[in-house]
C-alpha cells in the first residue's frame, strides 16, 4: 500500500523575495517549477503552507548565494538600512503576496481558525512574517498597516542592526553572543507585538537580544535557526537557548541552509540529509519533540544535497524513518506542532 503524503508546514520561505526580484508576473510564475518554492514543488512535496517572508533587499535581484563559496570565518554585513528605503520591498513583497491570494494559490492567514481549513484546503497556507523591521519607525505606525494587510510574525531584526536591536553576522566558529541587546525601541516593539497576537521571531537576532526577548514573557520563537552544539554558527542556537524555547511552549524551526547545518556545509557549501538529522537530534534533546519544526529557509539560502526544493521534501520524511523516527515524531516535526503552536498564538 502506498504511503500517504506527509504534509509540511514550513517555518520560513523567501519566495516572496524571490518573486518580487525577479519576476514580472508572480502569479504565473509561481505556477512554474521555478526557484525552491512554487506550486508544483509544493504539490510534488506535500508543503501546505509556512511563513512567507517579508524582507528589505537592498537591490532587487535573485539572491546570490555563491557570496558564502569561499568558506570565510566572517562575511561583512551591509549597514543600516533607512526605513524608507527598507519600506519599499516589503510593500512590494506584500502586495505580490495579496495578488496570489486573489489568484487562489495562497491563502493568507490571520487567525487560528482559518489556518485550519486552509491547511486541508488547495491553497498554500500564508502566514505574513516581517524578516527585519528595518521598514518600522519609532513610532511603530509602519506595524499597524503591515498587521492590516495580514502580518503576524515578526523579527526585529535580520542581520544588520535596525533601531531594535543588533543582529548576528555570518560568523563561523563562534555563537550569537556579539553585542548588545534590544534597545529601548526595540522593547516597546516587542511589547506592542505581544499586545497585537504578533508572532516574536529571534532568529538572526544575537543573544543578548534574544534573552531580552525572554522577558517579555512571550514564547520564545527561532523560526530557522539550528543547533551551535553540532555547528558552531552565530546563526545558531547555544544549548540554554534551546533549552529556554520548549520551557516557555515556544518553537524552533531546522534550518535547511548547507551554511548553518555543518562546518563542511559552511567551508565547503556540502551538506546532506544526515547533517539535518543531526540538528533534529540535538534540538529535540534540548527542546523537546514538542517545540521543534522545520523552517526550510527555501528561496533564502543554498539548500543541501537531497532538498534541491520543495518538491524533495519527501526525501527528509524518508530520512526520519529511516533514521528511526516514529510517524507522530514525524507528523509533530512536519506540521503537528507548529500548527498547534500558532493555534494557540493566533487570535
């Protein structure tokens, strides 16, 4: 008998981005296996759905990966970008997602509720993550609009430093702990999050920050980050971090990105299925088979071998069985928990 599909809920994906630098027609595109993320991939793949990315690209264009081939301890990050200029991607990006809504191929979604019919509907389910509040003033003004058009996730940074906080570099060798923590601003944005039912996410954030966010006392939430124990990444999570996310119910996504799953992935951009089973192992250990998921970085990030796309993702659920995890370790790990998590987070 042939074995059913198992669905994913993925943590993170840059399609939009992707869409938005690169596409003069994101509906029809999105309709062609084209880039980590479309509707055939998705269907080949069983993805269902995840939290699509808002982000502020400095120029429009594909994302160039081949910027992490040289197997640098550190890659320079860009500065501080201004709000204006980090608005306008992100309007962009939002404004493709809002036409594939209307398309039918996503469905955006803002409650807890309609995140489960959409799960077992044809729609890819869409949740509106920001990735980086570059594009927010002090003011916050920017969050209620981006709210409106259905945002319910956050990061106050991606790696350059915003007025929030200080994010990590892409550093090999080394943890998150590499500056200060979130500043004033970036504690009143946490805290109107939390009053808004937004969704807090701490990846790319350092660990003073990360920390700082703990004592909002909201669930701690790294949407794809992976593990420092098995690859010392300042993109990763310490043990206490992990440790600190199953103890307040929150969630950590694995990050499929060959960077941050080994230091051959990092030195020499070659990772494999076993590189994810070994993240899998150590976030589970630390914090517990309840509060871990995936979180692809799909369309963001150089992808391992065996997960070229979406449409691979059958090749991760074969590795877990084969791996020896049972099918509800599976089904909690593929969509179970991050559903459950947002069901309850959601308004």
């Amino acid at each position: 008998m042939e074995r059913r599909l198992m669905q994913v809920f993925d943590g993170h994906n840059d399609v939009l981005s992707r869409l938005c630098g690169t596409s003069a027609d994101p509906v029809a595109d999105f309709d062609r296996p084209i880039g980590h993320v479309n509707r055939p991939a998705a269907r080949a793949g069983g993805l269902a759905g995840g939290f699509f990315a808002l982000y502020s690209a400095a120029a429009k264009g594909a994302f160039d990966f081949s910027v992490f081939d040289n197997g640098m301890s550190e890659l320079p990050l860009p500065p501080a970008m201004p709000a204006a200029a980090a608005l306008e991607p992100v309007i962009a990006q939002a404004g493709i997602a809002q036409k594939l809504h209307a398309a039918g191929q996503i469905e955006i979604c803002t409650t807890a509720a309609q995140l489960g019919r959409a799960f077992v509907g044809d729609p890819l389910v869409c949740v509106l993550h920001l990735e980086g509040a570059d594009c927010i003033g002090p003011e916050l003004w920017e969050l209620d609009a981006l709210y409106a058009m259905g945002l319910r996730s956050l990061g106050p940074v991606w790696s350059r430093p915003t007025i929030f906080g200080e994010g990590v570099p892409f550093l090999h060798g080394g943890d998150g702990d590499t500056g200060a923590g979130l500043t004033a601003l970036g504690r009143a944005l946490v805290a109107r999050c939390k009053d808004m039912g937004i969704m807090v996410d701490t990846s790319h954030l350092n660990v003073k920050g990360f920390w700082d966010v703990a004592d909002a006392g909201i669930p701690l939430v790294a949407t794809h980050s992976n593990a420092c124990a098995v690859s010392l990444n300042a993109r990763n999570l310490t043990d206490d971090q992990l440790r600190a996310i199953g103890q307040t119910g929150g969630m950590a996504g694995l990050n499929f990105a060959t960077l941050f799953l080994s230091d051959t992935g990092w030195t020499r951009g070659h990772a494999t299925l076993d590189d994810c089973l070994r993240q899998l192992d150590h976030m589970i250990d630390l914090a517990g088979e309840d509060h871990v998921g995936l979180g692809s970085d799909f369309d963001g990030a150089p992808m391992p071998q065996g997960l070229a796309d979406a449409g691979e993702l059958p090749n991760l659920i074969s590795a877990m069985r084969a791996h020896g995890y049972g099918e509800a370790l599976i089904a909690k790990l593929s969509h179970e928990n991050w559903l459950g998590f947002l069901s309850r987070h959601l308004n």
